[in-house]
C-alpha cells in the first residue's frame, strides 16, 4: 500500500466504557494518538451531542489536535478536523471543514455557508473549507464531485449491521470519479489493500482505529503489512 493512502478516523465516544468523563478523556487521548501517528482527517461525529455538547468537546479536539502536531522526518503532520454535519460549529470552533451526511445540503450550498458566515466575521478571511461527503452509490459520488466536495466516502464496502454491502465491484464504479473516494464499512487491514486496488484513494473506519493502536494501523496499511 502506498504512502500517500489517505486514512481518515470517525470518532465514536459511545464505544469506550466508562461514565461521559470518562468517554471524553478516551476519545481525547485517541486523536491525540491519531494525530501523533498521520492520520489525515478526523471526522468528529459525535451525533447525540447537542449542538452546545458538541461545540464543547469540538473545542477540545482542536485544542489536542494542535498540542500534538509535530513534524517527523522534516515533514510537518497536518490532521485535520472536520465536523459532521454541522457547518455552524466547524465555524465556531476553528474545525478545517465539515462532512456531510448522504441526505445534507450539497457541497456548494455548505460551501456557500461558509463563505457567507467568514464574510459577516470580523475574522480575516479563513481557506477554504475540506468537504467530505457520504455516499452510497457511484451516482452519490458523481454528484459530490459535481457539486464541488474535495473527497467523497463510499460505505458500507464490506458489511454494516442491518444493511447490505456495496461491494468492491461497486467500489471500483464508485472510484471512476476524478475526487478521492475513501472506503468505510468492515474494512481491516487484511481487507483494505483490495480496496485500494480498486481505485480508492484511502480508508476511512471507526473501529480500526478505536479498538487498535493507531500508530501499528498507520503503519500496517501504509506499508502493507499485518498488525503485530
């Protein structure tokens, strides 16, 4: 697998055990794991928070994520930090961007929030947002890339509980489109090579980096090698 395999962590606190305290320590020293291992993007994807919850802990993140940005082998890290969903705290908070859901706004229209929200702000002008959408079909990503998302995942490939599987046969369709498309549904190190020999441009998961060291995962799928 090639380095430049894009890998893209999907926060999910309610799987650590313990008390809301306790969750949101775990999911705190796990970015900061990420972070300190390359991961390219975190999706903070914490649903059940309401917006004030959510805008809180987003505030944490991008505090762990900039106090564990560092450079290795000369090359500055640089994970970034998108919100699902919500456009109005990425904002708030400094966050690199949103993913939308497969039924949100389009692209253009988040784009256009963007724009409008930095406009009205005595901020000077920020870059661009990263938009990342979900997607279910190769029709889902040809419209996201016609609508002006810079990456596009494509899930579930292998499995999702109470759904069936796209497939890799749907992934290859998926990844004909000119923007990165990363894989997301069941997918391991053993399994990922074969959707990158597909045409995906990355992985995207929840549980392979919640429930592995994120450093052996990094390295695994960068290098093609199992997990030790």
């Amino acid at each position: 697998m090639a380095d430049g395999c894009l890998l893209y962590y999907i926060t999910d606190r309610t799987q650590f055990p313990g008390d809301e305290s306790a969750r949101h320590s775990a999911l705190l020293a796990k970015i900061a794991e990420a972070v300190r291992a390359g991961v390219d993007y975190i999706q903070l994807r914490e649903k059940d928070l309401t917006a004030r919850e959510l805008e809180a802990l987003a505030l944490s993140v991008v505090a762990t994520i900039g106090e564990n940005l560092r450079t290795t082998n000369n090359q500055p890290l640089t994970t970034r930090l998108l919100i699902n969903s919500r456009s109005d705290v990425a904002l708030a908070v400094g966050a690199d961007g949103v993913h939308l859901r497969a039924d949100d706004i389009s692209a253009s229209d988040a784009r256009s929030v963007w724009a409008q929200a930095i406009a009205r702000s005595s901020q000077p002008a920020a870059r661009s947002p990263v938009i990342a959408v979900s997607c279910h079909t190769p029709v889902d990503v040809i419209r996201s890339e016609s609508e002006g998302a810079d990456f596009a995942v494509f899930a579930p490939v292998f499995e999702k509980k109470g759904a069936s599987h796209a497939g890799l046969a749907m992934l290859r369709e998926a990844c004909k489109a000119k923007i990165p498309v990363c894989a997301l549904g069941g997918v391991t190190v053993e399994n990922a090579k074969a959707c990158l020999e597909v045409g995906a441009a990355g992985i995207a998961a929840i549980r392979l980096f919640q429930e592995n060291k994120i450093e052996e995962v990094v390295r695994a799928l960068r290098s093609g090698n199992d997990i030790e």
